[in-house]
C-alpha cells in the first residue's frame, strides 16, 4: 500500500503500513530526505512514535487489551503478578514461572538500610510522587546497570521495591516508623500492611480490600503511547538507565492533565460536596472557557467513547462500597455528573467521557489511601507498563535515540549588539 504526496512539481509515494488489527499509518522516515519537509503535530495525536506489541486500544470502540487479553477478562480473573509478568515477558506465566517470579519479587522487597535514611531529609509534607520520583531515580546509585544480566535483575528490583518506596513515603507524611515488606504476604497484601500497619498494632488483611487493590493495579497497569510511557520510552532510547527512565516517568505522570487527575477529581468532587453538591454549576463553569474549570476526570485523548477501565470502576465502586457497608457522597456527586454531562451537547460533541481517573479516587477512599497517594497507586500499578515498553524499546534492533525535529518562527539573522549601543 502507498499513499502519493503532492509537493509543489513533487509527487511522493509514501509506504502505508498496517498493523495486526488493521491500523494503518503512512511512514514518512524518509519524508524529509526527499521533500526537505518535516510534518508538525503539536501533542503527537496524529503521530505514532513507534510499532509496539504490548497493548491494543481501539478508541472508537472501547477495547483495551494487554498482549491480546482484553481488560476485561484480566481484570475478572487475573493476579497483578501475573499481569506485570504478561507485559513485561510476553505471555501469561505458567505455574512455576510464576512461582519463580513472585519469590524473585519477594525476596527483593527490601531497601538498602542506606536508602532509608534519606526519607529523614524530606519536609514532613513532601508530596509522595516527589518523594517516590527521587527515590527511584536514586535506585540508579544502588544498582548500576552494564550488562544485560543486571537490566534484567533490575527489572525485578523495581518491581519489587517500588511499593516499598511508596509505603516508606506515606510513612514519612504520618511521621510514622516505617513496616518491612513481610515475605509471606502477597504484592498487594504486603502494600497494604507497609502502609497502614504499626508496630503496636498489626494491620489486618481484609480480602475484599487486597481484591479491589488487585483490580486497580491491572487497570492501570499499561496503556500503550500515553504521555507518561512515552517519556519512559523518549529517556530510554539515550540508553539511560532503566531506573533514571522511569523516574522521568513518575514525573510526567504526576501532571494534572494524567495521572494527577485522580487526585484532582476527588478534590473537585469535595469542593462540590461541600457547596451543597451543586453539580449543575460545575458542568456550567467547565463549559465556560473563561472558567478555566475542567471537568477533572473527563475525557481522553484516544477514547471517543468510553474508557472501558473506567466502566469497570464505576461498577466496581458500587460493589466494594456495599460490601464495606460505606456509603460516600462523591460517589453520588461523581455519578450524577457522569449522568448530566453525557446528556450535554458540550461533552456529546466533545466526546468527553469518564476516564480511568473518574472513579479511581472513590476506590482509593474506601481502601483509606490518602488522596495525595492516588497519583502514587497509578504509578505503582503503570509500573509494569512502564518496564515493559522501555524493554520493547530497548531490544528494538538498531534503536535509534528519539529527536524530533521543529519548525522555526524565532528572529531571522541579526548581528550582536554591544551593551553600549542598546
Ligand atoms: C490519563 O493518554 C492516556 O492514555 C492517559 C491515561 C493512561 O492510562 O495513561 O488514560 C491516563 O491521563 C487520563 C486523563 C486524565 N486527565 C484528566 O482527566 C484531565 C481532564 N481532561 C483533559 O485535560 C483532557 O481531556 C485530556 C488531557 C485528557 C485530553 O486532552 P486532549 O486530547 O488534548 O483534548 P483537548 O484538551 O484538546 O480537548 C478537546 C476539547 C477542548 O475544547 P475545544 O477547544 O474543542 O472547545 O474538549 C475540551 C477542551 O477544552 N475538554 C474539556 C475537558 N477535556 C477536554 N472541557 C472540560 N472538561 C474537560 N475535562
């Protein structure tokens, strides 16, 4: 397939490739040795970066799937570890691959004694994406990464100890002592009790939280070219290391406009709640410009219709709140703006629907996440993504570093002006 390009007295075939669910894209590497034109696509969201054969989406029609698994069905019957292993490896492990693979993250949990101190210099109300950011960044001084082998154990070190990180930096907010992974524990079971447990009272495992835990982490787990994966991938291709790349990750992350959305829903959601769930005002500022108000938690670059994680959330959010017997007011507020909005030509024509944000935060609450660790949780469960992505990207034969080019609209030519004569 070719597509022609009509350039001044030019016309340029231009290869058309097509993907394995029949995406199509015109490859234009060669465009600019040929027409000395470059293309322009502020945002990137006519622009694929790479091939990829982690994850699927299909915008129009709401389908999200992990290496051919669609969500739905990893999300009703899978582990987590199961789910970082099917990135990160490819495929679903079989018993003893799985086996082998949650003893190797077991018995990694811990951090370097060293490490631990440096949570005494951070203010007592750090953020804990600023927190987890340095951290894993400074794994790097750790662990130095020079031959493949170490690639792939520090692969397993930070799966491991990301959620080691995480807990240390709640403690650190609650001026609390920090709780030691416990190698018996499952992954989330074993978050769980970093957090919350004490050591004058033990933090008591309750299925039904590690379950909806479980169900977060898969959700968010990967989500192919967002703009967090891409600077994973943006790092990754100058063969920095792997723990320097996804701290730069954790970084892009923390962005209102991506994963700092959750906690901004829920802060917008209180802020409503608390001038007396007055919805209706809230959709009137966000579809006023001049409000600079967004709906947080709405819309999406790539789903057009609906996100499928977050159709999962909103049904999961009634179920886990039932069986805790807890009833929330945003979650009210949440549904009832989810109900007007998709009646509003605003949103309608706009396309903007829930997104994996909307109804996270209402889970976060009822698992007693504090809402300054919501942006933390994404990042804990876009980890294996994140790896699995920047692995693609690296074994890529001939990788190349990626460099986007610009057009230049600054000052032409102009000769220096001494300071005596401005
Ligand atoms: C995530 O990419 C991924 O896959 C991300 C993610 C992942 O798993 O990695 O799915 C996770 O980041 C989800 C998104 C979380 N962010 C938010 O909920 C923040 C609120 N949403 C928006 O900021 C926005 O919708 C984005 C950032 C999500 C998408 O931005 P786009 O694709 O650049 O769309 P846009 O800003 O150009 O919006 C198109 C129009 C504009 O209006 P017009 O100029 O056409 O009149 O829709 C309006 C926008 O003003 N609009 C909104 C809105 N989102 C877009 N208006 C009100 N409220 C909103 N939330």
């Amino acid at each position: 397939m070719a597509a022609k390009l009509i350039l001044d007295d030019q016309s340029i075939d231009l290869n058309v490739i097509e993907g394995s669910e029949q995406e199509r894209a015109i490859d234009i590497t060669a465009l600019r040795n040929t027409t000395k034109h470059i293309t322009l696509d502020p945002g990137y969201g006519n622009t694929g970066s790479c091939k990829s054969s982690i994850t699927f989406i299909d915008g129009e029609k709401g389908i999200l799937r992990y290496r051919g698994y669609p969500i739905e069905e990893l999300a009703d019957n899978a582990t987590f570890p199961e789910v970082m292993y099917l990135l990160i490896y490819g495929k679903l492990p079989n018993k003893e691959e799985l086996g082998n693979f949650n003893h190797d993250m077991t018995y990694h949990s811990m951090i370097h004694e060293d490490m631990k101190r440096f949570f005494d210099g951070y203010p007592r109300d750090a953020h804990p994406m600023g927190v987890l950011a340095s951290m894993v960044a400074a794994l790097s001084t750790f662990y130095p990464e020079n031959t493949p082998e170490d690639v792939d154990k520090n692969v397993i070190r930070l799966l491991a100890k990301m959620k080691t990180l995480a807990a240390f930096a709640y403690k650190k907010t609650m001026g609390q002592p920090v709780i030691y992974p416990q190698n018996h524990m499952t992954f989330e079971e074993n978050f769980l009790n970093m957090m919350f447990a004490v050591p004058c009272e033990p933090y008591v495992i309750d299925p039904v939280i590690t379950d909806a835990l479980r169900l977060l982490l898969i959700l968010h787990a990967d989500h192919e070219q967002n703009c967090s994966t891409s600077t994973v991938r943006m790092v990754g291709s100058s063969q920095a290391n792997l723990f320097i790349s996804i701290s730069a990750g954790i970084a892009a992350l923390w962005g209102p406009l991506h994963g700092g959305a959750n906690q901004r829903v829920i802060e917008m959601l209180t802020k409503i709640d608390a001038d007396g769930g007055n919805f209706k005002k809230y959709v009137a500022m966000a579809k006023d410009k001049s409000s600079g108000f967004k709906l947080m938690g709405f819309g999406h670059r790539v789903y057009k219709n609906f996100d499928p994680r977050a159709k999962i959330l909103k049904a999961a959010s009634d179920k886990l709140l039932n069986k805790l017997g807890v009833s929330d007011p945003l979650l009210q507020i949440a549904k009832e703006l989810e109900d007007i909005a998709l009646k509003d030509s605003f949103f309608v024509d706009r396309k903007l629907y829930p997104n994996v944000d909307f109804y996270s935060g209402i889970i976060y609450r009822a698992l007693n996440i504090p809402t300054r660790m919501f942006t933390v949780m994404f990042a804990l469960g876009r980890l294996p993504g994140w790896i699995a992505q920047w692995m693609e990207l690296r074994n890529e034969p001939g990788g190349r570093i990626s460099r986007p080019r610009q057009v230049y609209t600054g000052e032409n030519v102009r000769k220096f002006v001494p300071i005596a004569e401005r």
